[in-house]
C-alpha cells in the first residue's frame, strides 16, 4: 500500500550517480558535496553560494572528431554556398564544403572565426535561434548515427542533477556560442539560458518595420575561452564558483579560478581513454593528441598537484550515452520548476533514481498498478497497519498527470481529465 | 489562538503596494501581473519566463544633484590626490576636487570615462569589491544626510518584492558600474549578483602570489545604456523580458525591446515631479532640465503611444524613501531563500505586507505574546473550537528565530537558544 517511493530508510541506499563506477572518483564527489551542504560542516556554503561550471564540448558531450558547432557551421556553408559561388575555391570555405573538417580545422582560429562570421551573422538574434533550432531537432553524429543532443554524457547529466537536487545553480561556461548552446541548452542539461555564458559576436538594436530586433554583426565579441574563463564568470555571474568542472586545457584557468576562493573547492578534469565507447585522446597518460580539446600532460600532473578530480572516462564510467532516446529525462522532471523548497532543499536522490529508471523498470510490462495513500513516520504506518481494517470498494474518480515534489509526492497537476462513473463507489 | 496570519479571508484586502496610492498608476500593474499570473489566462506565462528588468539610478534611488557613483569617484579621487599631485590643476579632476560636480559633468562621457579609469580600474576585483563595500556602509546624501542606502524609493522595493512573490526573476540592468552594484544590490534590493548588468571596464586573469586574481583594466568594455541596454539584456540573459522599469531616455530601448515580445508586456517610466519629497526634473511637462536622467518631452509621448504607465512621483506615491531606517526590510526577509514552493509559487501578499510593517506596528509595546498551534482550513478550525477544551499548563523549552515561510510559518531556522526549565511543564 505505501508507494514506491515512501518506504523509509530506502533514501540512503538511492545512488545520486548509478552511472558512476564506486571508487575515489565518485567518492571525491559525495565527500565534496556533503562537506559543503551538511549544516555544522566547516566548510559549510550557503544555498546562494553554491556555484558550478560547467565545460561544455568534451565535458558535457561528445566533441569528436571535431566539435558540434562545426558540423552546424558545415551545414551553413553548405545552405549559403549557392549565394556564395566564391566558396567553392575559397579557403576555409573550399575545404569545408569538400567535407574535409580536419583541413578546415588546421587553419587554426583565424579559419573557424571566418567561418563563424560567415554562418553566424547577418539575421536577428530570433532568426538564428529558430535556425539553430532547427538543426539540432534532426542533425546526427556522423559516426555513431545518432542525434548529438543523444551524444550527451550520462553520468555528467547525473552530476549536473545531483548538484542542483543540493541546491547548487549549475552554469555552463563554453567557448562555444552562446547563442547557439542556449537553444537547446535548457532541454537537454536543464540549465536555462541566463545560466549560459559562452563566446559571442556583436549584436546592434534596431527597429525593423517598427519591430525592435537585435541584428548579429559579424564582429566578434568575446572569444570565452582558457584565461577569458574566469573574465566571463565574473562578468556574469558576480560570484567566485566552488566548483568547475572541465576537460581541456581551455578549462584550467576556470579551475585555478574557481580553486581560489576560500574554502573546500571541487574541480574536476574528464580523461577521455575510452576508445570503445568513444574516443581516446590526451596527449596525456600517452593517448593521441587531437587537433582541438587538448588534455596535455603538464594540466595532468596540474591536476595532481592542484588535488582536482581526473575522471578516466573507461574505469569510472559504468556509461557514457544514454542507451535510449528518452523524451523525459530526470533533470527534464526535476528541474524546472525546482521541486525543492526553502524547508527542503535536497531532492531526495531516490527521486531522481526513481525517475532515471521509471520507463525500463516500472512501466509497460512492468507497470504494477497500486494505490498509494499518503506518506507518514514508519511508527505511524506501524500503528495503522496493527489496526483491525475493514474492506471498502473504491473506483477512480478522475485522472491526472503530475509533476513530482519531495518524497514522491504529486506536486504540480500538468494535466487532467474526468472520468465517467462505469459503476462502483468512487472514495472521497 | 489562530496566529497573526492564519485567519483565512484576510489576504484579499491586504495591499502589496501600500505605498502606491490607488488609481490608474497602481491598477496597470495590478492588471498586468494578474494578466500574466493566472492561469488559464490567455496571456499567462510560465514562471520561467517571468523576467523583469530594472533600471537603477532614478529608478530604484535617488539620482539627483548627481548620481550616486558619481561621489563614489569623488571619494577615490581625494583618496589618490596625493598619489597625484596633478590632479589639482587637470581637468577633470581639478574640478572634481573642488567639489564643482556640476562643472565635472559638464565634460561630458569623456570627462567621467577618465575619472572612471583613474578610480575604478588597477586594483583586482576583490580588492575594489571591499573599497565599495566599505564606502557604502558610511557614504551620505549631501543634501538629506540620509545614507544612500536609505535614499531607495519604498513604492519600487514594494513593486520588486511584489514581483518576486509572483514568481517574476528581477534583474537590475544599470548604466552604472556593474560591480559598484553588486556589492549592495543583494543587501538593499534583493537582487543577487547574478541578476546585476552593468558598465563594465575590462578585466584580465592573473596569478599573483600564486594566488588567481582578476586586475581591473583602465579600458572601457561596456557601456549599459540606451540601445546597448537591450544588447546586455540578450547578451546576459537570454530572454525577452516582459516588464520594464525606467526613468528616462537612456531606458527607451529596453522598454521598447521589452514589448516587441509577443503577449503582453509592460513598460514602466518614473517621472520626477516632486520637488518636495524628493528632486522635480524633467524637461518632460514643462520640468527644470537635469544634466543626466532626462524624461524629455518626446519619451513623455512615446509612453503614451505605446502604453507604458508614467508614474508621477507626486500624485501615484504614499511615500518616497523609507520613513525609517530598518536592519531588516520585507525584501531581505521574504527573498533569500526564495520562499515559494512549485505548488505554491505566488507569496501571500498579506505576509509582505505583515513584514513590512512588522516593527511599527507588531513589536515593543505593541508585541502581543501569543501561541500559534498551526494553520487549519476555516471549517476544521470551527470544529475544533466547538469541541471541550481542557486547560493545560506549559512553558517554553526553547526559542529560536526563524524565516517566515508561505502563510507565516517558521520557514527556517536561523538560530535557536536552549531554555533552562525552571517551572511548569514543556509542552511536547
């Protein structure tokens, strides 16, 4: 009769992040978290305090064989190229339009920032939003087949999940557009837009057929990467993070930045040595350089010395992808709006478990039908059930679908619809 | 024996804007937060998207003879005089040093862009945070001797609170520096530094000591006014705002950017027509001239076209600035941490209001001890009272302070005192 989710007691053996192997890396997590939100803790950090970075490409998800946005501004190219016909033996574009990614690439920043200048400007702001839309509904890693917004790393999406279920705001901290990542951002991390700092170009405001538009110039802005990091952290956030979270050298001055603060601080390095479920890169620990997303041996030995997190994607990861397309994710659930309350800031980590295994584990086959009445004390549940019971009849009176609170509860009604009394006595 | 705000009914005539005298003025905000609140209204939207956008100086306190920063850079330039002894016969400076503000002004953008440089840059962030915060704490009004603190505008506080409690996210967007405003801007008007946009100089990351610092450069990076308020807007949150508070020319575009939203949006305009509560400016309706905020005449007509609501300072406000000063103001109280729950998203307004006016007319000679046994719907309550009742005798085991919550309940502990007994018998 209690409901899945109100058995006491259960909550402690609820794992925040089942993708995560046990070990010292998973450990460094907890022991991190904990020091910071446990009341009476030293190193206890007020709510409003509780600032993460987030990387982006290669933190968040796949950036290889070259990152996202690239295939976005391939995809441009292609789209402009009959209004373009210079393209065609014009580098970068030459290169590009021929599908040789790594020849574009090697004309270093210069190249991609000609590019992003011949993609990214010249419409509206809300123009280029739709068109980014667009694209990621349908566009596909070309390796793997499946949608990039499917390339995601799993155990990253729990981490950013476990830390706001502690009452963290998570901020993502790209050096790629933050346009373009705003579009579909708060979807796929939950992270809405003003919580997206990346690098930009030039905006100017004008009134178009008396409509006010902010026109995208073809001028860079602000290029949000290695010591830019920490620039644009203070510039928009206003706060010194406690934790950051990366995986290239394009990250360590966010880490270093985020390590100055006073107090315990987190940061955390993603190694990506796991040529079988993605790809093997460094050059440090011996792996092949990449032409972009660099994690070099000195930020290695930086690491150990700084006493940051290094996560060896192969051992620590028990997954990397989602095994399936699911349009309802635990963050999507859980994060907005914020299921926690003043009195109870931690999401409890079953809920979210809960919720990460619902479709394989409790529905379809699977679905168990029961009736849940209410959470109380175990004492309480103790009592009612030594009580003498007498059996009622019941049928449902209507139906709804409910966003869930603290504990399992129904706490916000998305939707409901009347049902028609076929007979028995519906319970008050 | 029902506690201060659990007699049911009492909510709906509570005024959450007791400092706005009824009219059209007050009615257009009203009208406009039911509008985008209810649902099932054809203008309803999502909390998410509830974002408001502030202008500061005029706006949120007092601008007139000069704006606040203004003397903040008079400060920092007596400060370093004796580090530059130029100073005393160079303009701008000399002029500043004589107190002649007028005349310092009267240099125009490029005048106060080297006294900006000269004062604000060269030091890291932290150590400028300090120099601010310390500065704040004692800095006074040349002509009412009030703290500037104190010279906020008590309707607008109401109106930022009032938003809040209806799950609106205030951002201040300010031509003044954005890190001159962070220091202060939580404490007075509950706006953490994550929502304060600004000017800005530009910054670059070092390390010192070993220690990451971010130095302040003598270099302009933004400056937040007139149409590049809209361009920080995007740049920095990433949505459409849909209200917009403002006092002169240099808001035009954020209001005008603000209702090229579809749906309903609002626009805001304080106009300074009272001499004697506060400063009368304009030149809009036949107004002295200002040398900064200026409504002109043209905005005056705009706001008509357009619909904006033009608050006359003189007829729409109860009050201007705080009667008294207080440690502790409804906004401090109410907004940190948010104590709104998804299911219940909208604060009561009666608590606001309970709040605000807790220590004139709730506290010393007014304090009515009293025991609150908990918040029951009417009929409960009713039936409870019809039942016998025993006398029974208890002391206190304990006392401790806490956040209000929704209806007035102990949201959160901030500190508790243990009580020795010395009598009587603790009620459990």
């Amino acid at each position: 009769m209690p409901g899945p989710l109100s058995s006491a007691g259960a909550a402690v053996a609820a794992d925040p992040l089942p993708s995560w192997n046990d070990g010292p890396t998973k450990q460094s997590i907890f022991s991190f978290v904990e020091k910071v939100t446990r009341e009476g803790s030293p190193f206890f950090v007020p709510v409003p305090e509780r600032i993460a970075t987030f990387d982006n490409d290669g933190t968040l998800w796949c950036e290889t064989p070259v990152p996202v946005q690239v295939y976005f501004a391939l995809d441009r190219v292609k789209a402009l190229a009959p209004q373009n016909p210079e393209w065609t033996t014009r580098e970068p574009f030459a290169s590009l339009l021929k599908g040789d990614l790594k020849a574009t690439l090697a004309g270093g920043d210069h190249a991609l920032l000609e590019i992003v200048m011949a993609t990214h400007a010249g419409m509206t702001t809300a123009e280029f939003g739709r068109i980014v839309e667009d694209w990621i509904a349908t566009a596909k890693h070309p390796q793997t087949g499946k949608l990039f917004t499917e390339m995601t790393y799993v155990p990253m999406l729990e981490l950013l999940a476990y830390l706001l279920a502690n009452g963290f705001k998570n901020f993502i901290v790209s050096g790629g557009g933050i346009e373009f990542l705003r579009q579909w951002g708060e979807r796929i991390y939950g992270v809405p837009p003003e919580q997206v700092i990346g690098s930009s170009i030039k905006t100017q405001f004008e009134m178009r057929d008396g409509k006010p538009v902010l026109m995208r110039l073809p001028q860079l802005s602000f290029n949000n990467d290695k010591a830019d990091k920490p620039v644009a952290i203070n510039q928009h956030i206003g706060r010194w993070p406690i934790a950051a979270f990366g995986n290239s050298v394009g990250d360590q001055q966010m880490l270093e930045y985020t390590q100055g603060g006073s107090g315990v601080r987190f940061g955390l390095l993603v190694l990506h040595d796991d040529a079988a479920r993605e790809y093997a890169y460094g050059p440090a620990q011996g792996l092949p350089s990449p032409q972009l997303g660099a994690f070099t041996p000195a930020l290695y030995e930086q690491a150990k010395t700084a006493g940051w997190t290094v996560v060896s994607m192969k051992d620590d990861w028990k997954q990397v992808f989602p095994v399936e397309p699911s349009p309802v994710t635990a963050i999507n659930i859980l994060l907005e709006p914020d299921a926690t309350t003043p009195e109870d800031p931690v999401i409890d980590p079953l809920l979210i478990d809960y919720v990460s295994t619902f479709v394989p584990t409790s529905s379809g086959e699977h679905f168990d039908p029961h009736v849940t009445t209410g959470i109380a004390p175990r004492d309480y549940l103790d009592r009612m059930l030594a009580e003498p019971f007498e059996l009622f009849t019941f049928s449902p009176a209507g139906a709804a679908v409910y966003q869930l609170g603290q504990c399992g509860t129904a706490a916000k009604k998305l939707h409901a619809w009347g049902l028609k009394r076929q007979g028995g006595v519906a319970a008050e």
